[in-house]
C-alpha cells in the first residue's frame, strides 16, 4: 500500500553528500571515545578481529537494509514499516522504539559531548598544566560532580546541535557535514602523524596491540563487539533509515554503505592509534575503561612536546565528530513529527531541541546515566532483529531485489545478504538478547565457538 503523499521531500544534493552525512552519523563519540576503551579493555587485537566480522556480516548488511526501507518509502520510520504493513500494525512499534532512542542516545550523548567541549576549553586554557594523575581524576570527578558546569555544556551542545538541525537536510545536515567531516580527517590524520613523530615506541606497540589478535578472549568480548557495531554504525533506531528517506532513486546503495562501514571502522582502528601511543609510552596499561579519554590522556599530553595542542586538537576533533552524530540522533524525533504533523522544520527543530535538552538533565546523575546506556544497549540490538525481518520476510522480494542492484551489477551478491538479513543476523542477534537477560550465560556460547575463557 503506498499513498500519494505528493509534499516535496527535502533531498541530499548527491551520492556524495548522503555518504558524507551518514559517515557523520555513525563516526562519534562510539568511535574515538567508545572503541579505543573497550579495545583496551577486552583485551586488544582478538577483540578487535570478533568486531570486524560483525561489521562485516552483521553492521554492513542491517545498512543496508535501512538504507533501503528509507529510500524506498521516502518515509521517517514509523510511516516507513506503516508502507508495507498497516498503520496499526506491530511492525510499527520498531519506528516507535527509534524515536523513543533517539531521546534517550541523545540526552547522554549531548552529556559526554559537553565534557569533551569543556575539555578542549580547559586544554587550551592549560588547566592540565602540571597535573599528576590523581589530580586530573579528580578534575574529572568534579565536573561530573558539579551540576551547572555540566548542564551548560550540555545546553551549549544542544544548541550547536540544534542551529545545523534548523538549516534542513541540504543546507544544514549536508552542509556542516560536508565541512566538518573533512576537518575530522585531516585532525586525525595530523594526530596519527604526531603520535608516529613523537611517540614512535608507543605507536609500535599500539599497532601490535590492535591488530595482533593474541589470546585469551574475554568471555564478554562477542556481546561487546556486536554491541559496539550497533552503536557505532548507528544502527537499530532509524537513523540510517531516515537519511536514507533523503536518497534520490537513482543512487547504489550497497556502494554508499559499504563507504559507511569503511569509513566508521577506518577512524575506530586509527582511533587506537591515537590513544594508545600515550600510554604506551607512559608504561601504563589501556584498560582504563570509559575514563580512558578523560582522566588518563590529559595527564599524558602534559608528558609530551606541544602537549596542550595535542589536548586541544583530540578535544576539538571529538566535539567535531559527536555534533554530526547528534544532529543524526535528533533527526530521527524531527522527521518524525514533520512527516505525521506537518509541522515547520525550523520550528520543530527548536521544540526537539528543548526537549531533548531537557530529558538529558537527569543524567547528570550516573545512575541514571548508566541505565540510559543500558536501555541504548538492550533496544539497539533488538531494532536490528526486527529491521532486519521487515527487509528479508515483510518487504516483496522484487522491491528489496530492485532497491540492492539499482546503479550497479551486484545481482550476484542479492541472495548472500538476504540469507543475512533474513536467517543469520536475527539469529545472531536473538542469542545477544538472550545473553543480555542472563537466560543464555556467556560461558556456554564461548563454549560453542570454542573460545573458551
Ligand atoms: N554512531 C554514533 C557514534 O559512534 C552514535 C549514534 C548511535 C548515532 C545511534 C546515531 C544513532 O558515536
């Protein structure tokens, strides 16, 4: 059932625009923040192996498929899964679960986006100078603990985030995309150099770290690493569906998300490459956790020459790469109140805006915090199972057929990712959920695959 709803959709200007966008969306916080500390903390190279082939065979196919449903229903996602069931269908609960992400994502993701700007502030201004490590943690811990330090920031954030929003898909999104993701690059480009530069040892041995894989694998490494590619492609609430609404008819879909992939896991590896250096050449270890960024990495740029641009420029290129991300993460809410309210761009990005803002307040408390991360890792997974049965059983094949092979000669690779989407990825995915319940415990399924502990 398709309506003939004729109101002219806001478009990319181009293939190039759309990869630049999505690339935007799903390189972030999860990806120079997230990916080095659970590398450094499931134990290196193994780790890193296990989340490549989920990229591979889990992250690229479900991009695939989001891509698809946007682009051919030209819909935000709970009218997108509407197009091919009914309007009170379950099937449009998935679309509900995206909208209901993109609150939660984002009222935790603006949070540690304003740590980092804080950050790159207090590097500038040399706040670092001199600070052994105890006393940068308790930097740390005091602006997790001061309550208007961190909602200013957090506001800042969200207005950054909001004035892009307010420009519109081509003159907003594709637009700060198009100026930012270049300047991430090169950022990152500049810090890999710096690292081989100045910290030769250090970047040695963080090469072998990440690309080694040595035993023994954490018996949670597996759930961690499907986990992580969730996150970082931006997968399971949407996102990639509603950019993908904004894709003309005529571009290769696999092509552009197959850019995505590379592109998301080409910063995660160098990423590592960043971090750990520093460390490494400081003896300490990398499993530092979710502190890592913040309370290991300015102690260690005091150690080195410049180290106060280095800080500066790490900071910057995070803010840089978690403002595309949010603006992705919002969008989700705004495209839907546009398309089934017909209310204005300009306006609705504003009320989001406040919002989300708001709803992020409370996560100033950790506990709160963590729950919402917790929820994020629970729903994403779970939107994946049910996207990807919608593509592979709900969709007619001759849709999905079509949508795979437009703009390219990839008929052959057709049935390979429909058996993904349609047998293994839920599987894969179902045995995740059940894992996150408890009901199958982790040692069994390391068993299985023979991992052992
Ligand atoms: N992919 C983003 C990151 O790596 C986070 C994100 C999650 C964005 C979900 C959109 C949707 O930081």
């Amino acid at each position: 059932m398709k309506d003939n709803d004729t109101t002219a959709r806001d478009q990319w200007s181009g293939r190039i625009g759309f990869i630049l966008a999505a690339a935007g969306s799903a390189i972030g916080l999860g990806n120079i923040w997230g990916f080095p500390y659970k590398t450094g903390v499931n134990g290196g190279g193994l780790f890193v192996l296990i989340y490549l082939f989920c990229i591979l065979f889990i992250g690229l196919p479900v991009v695939i498929a989001e891509i698809m449903i946007g682009r051919n229903t030209q819909k935000s996602p709970i009218a997108a899964f509407a197009q091919y069931s009914s309007k009170r269908s379950p099937w449009c609960l998935v679309g509900v679960l995206g909208v209901v992400c993109s609150v939660v994502i984002m009222s935790y993701y603006s949070m540690i986006a304003g740590w980092t700007l804080n950050y790159c502030f207090k590097s500038l201004f040399r706040c670092f100078d001199g600070k052994n490590f105890q006393e940068v943690t308790q930097l740390f811990k005091n602006l997790q603990g001061t309550t208007w330090e961190q909602l200013i920031w957090h506001i800042v954030f969200m207005g950054m985030t909001v004035g892009i929003l307010y420009g519109g898909i081509k003159n907003g999104i594709e637009k700060w995309s198009k100026i930012l993701m270049p300047i991430l690059f090169l950022l990152m480009i500049g810090l890999v150099l710096y690292s081989f530069i100045f910290l030769f040892q250090g970047t040695v041995q963080s090469l072998r770290f990440t690309f080694l894989p040595k035993g023994p694998l954490k018996p949670e490494a597996i759930f961690k690493a499907v986990g992580q590619a969730f996150f970082t492609l931006s997968l399971g609430m949407g996102t990639m569906l509603t950019y993908g609404s904004y894709l003309d008819k005529k571009s290769d879909i696999p092509k552009a998300s197959v850019w995505i992939c590379g592109l998301d896991t080409f910063i995660a590896l160098i990423a590592c490459v960043v971090v750990f250096p520093i460390i490494f050449q400081n003896n300490a270890e990398p499993t530092g956790g979710p502190g890592l960024v913040f309370e290991s990495l300015p102690v260690l740029f005091n150690t080195i020459p410049g180290g106060m641009f280095f800080g500066a420029a790490f900071f910057l290129l995070l803010v840089f790469a978690a403002l595309t991300s949010a603006i992705s993460i919002t969008e989700v809410s705004i495209a839907f109140v546009i398309d089934h309210f017909h209310f204005s761009r300009k306006k609705m990005s504003i009320i989001i805006g406040i919002l989300v803002c708001l709803a992020g307040f409370p996560c100033i408390h950790q506990t709160y915090f963590g729950w919402m991360e917790y929820l994020t890792d629970l729903a994403l997974p779970l939107g994946g199972i049910f996207i990807s049965l919608f593509v592979g059983w709900k969709m007619p094949k001759k849709v999905t057929f079509e949508e795979f092979t437009i703009g390219n000669n990839l008929a052959k690779m057709y049935p390979v990712w429909l058996f993904l989407v349609r047998v293994f990825i839920p599987i894969i995915l179902t045995i995740f959920m059940l894992n996150m319940f408890n009901i199958i415990p982790t040692e069994s399924i390391n068993a299985f695959f023979g991992f052992g502990n």
